[in-house]
C-alpha cells in the first residue's frame, strides 16, 4: 500500500480529485487530497509559495504517511516538487502531472516567455489574485460542457504571491524517483507530443520516467480512470 497525496493546478483545491479518488483507493491505497492555503475551502488564508510547500509537507507529517506518492498537477508541480525533497525517505514517488517543474531560484511564472509580465499585470489589477479563467479557456481540451461547468463553479481566484514567489530546492530535482505525465490531445503537431525545457532535460536522467495521455489538461476531469492507472502503475515502480 502507498499513500497518494494528490494536489491539482492553479485555482483548484482538493476537490478536483473527486473522480480519480474511488480508483485508487479501490486499489486499497490511502489517498489524500490536498487543498492549498488561499484556495477552494482555504480561501482567505494567506499564501505564499513557500507556504504552499510547508502545507503539504505539514499534511504529510500530521496524517504520518509513509510510502508517499506525491501528485502535482499544472502549478503545483512547482510547490509539489520542493515538498518531495523535503520529506525525505516518505517519499516514495513524485509524479508531475501535466505540470511545472520548479528551478532553483525561479517562480512559476518566470520561465513564460514575457517573464511572467502579463500574470503580473493581472494578479495586480485583481487585489493580488489571478483572476478566474472564462470558460473559454477550457475548450478544446477534451472537456464536455458539464466537466466545464464544474470547473467555473469550483474555481477561486488564486492567490498571486505562490506564481511570483521563487522556488527553492535543495538539491537536483533529477535525483528525485520521478514519474512525468505529458497530456497531449489528439492530432497534436509532433513538437507538441515531447516535452521540452527543463522537463526534458530531467527526463534523461535515469530517475525520471515519461508517460503520455491522449488527453487535455485537466485529465482528472477528462480521463479520470485512466490517470489513476498511470499512478497506481508510477506507484509500482521501483
């Protein structure tokens, strides 16, 4: 048995897990999906990135998990990743879903193209927050109309300090037993079928694994059983 600790993207808490939860835990492992500090049920509680990983850690070591398999979706890779280092041998497995990877240094908006200009702009005009995303920004990602739906209604603006924030690792994130899942929608140019960056760079290494989805982004809406396949079979890896 391995326990999930499962955190989604920007604007989304705990409960965008709620279709993936009954197929792991049906494998017969612990499951626990997390809601950051400023989102979902936690709104109003201040958030910082390095907030963001401390609650996460701090989930870890309150619920005294072992054999950890800790699941970063979109932003949360960013946070998701500096917790992997630090609950040490917890860990049993990080896996990045669709998602960022932190660098030394490096907030999550610095490595865009602008530097992160125009989510700065935004967090500023909106009181500190990233603005909700119309639904608009859902099409074309394998997404019905209800799925949607369900992601306006559950979405909170999002707290802007954790996106400019810089992350901070203590060691090489290639060092980590790493599984990265790249969501690809079908028909994609074939650049759009590899991952780039620092993700490729990772993926290298002898520690770090790649897996793809014919999918979206948001594959615990859209594809539900099939990714927790892919993480009850990252959780089996050795």
């Amino acid at each position: 048995m391995v326990n999930f600790v499962l955190v989604a993207g920007a604007r989304l808490g705990a409960w965008a897990w709620d279709e993936v939860v009954p197929y792991l835990r049906a494998g017969g492992h612990g499951v626990h999906p997390v809601t950051l500090s400023g989102l979902a049920d936690k709104r109003g509680v201040p958030a910082g990135q390095a907030t963001h990983v401390q609650g996460i850690v701090a989930e870890v070591e309150r619920r005294g998990l072992r054999d950890v398999v800790l699941v970063g979706h979109s932003y949360s890779g960013i946070p998701v990743g500096q917790a992997a280092e630090r609950i040490g041998d917890r860990l049993a497995r990080v896996v990045f879903v669709d998602s960022s990877v932190p660098t030394d240094g490096e907030s999550f908006v610095s490595v865009w193209p602008d530097g992160g200009a125009a989510v700065e702009a935004a967090i500023a005009e909106n009181g500190g927050f990233w603005p909700l995303a119309p639904a608009a920004h859902y099409d074309g990602e394998s997404l019905t109309a209800e799925q949607i739906a369900r992601l306006v209604r559950g979405s909170t603006p999002h707290p802007g300090a954790t996106l400019t924030e810089p992350a901070v690792l203590a060691g090489p994130l290639s060092e980590l037993p790493a599984t990265y899942v790249l969501c690809v929608m079908p028909g994609a140019e074939p650049d759009d079928a590899e991952p780039d960056g620092d993700v490729a760079e990772l993926l290298t290494g002898e520690r770090w694994r790649l897996v793809r989805m014919d999918t979206g982004h948001w594959p615990m809406f859209s594809q539900p059983r099939e990714l927790a396949q892919i993480l009850l079979s990252a959780a089996a890896v050795e």
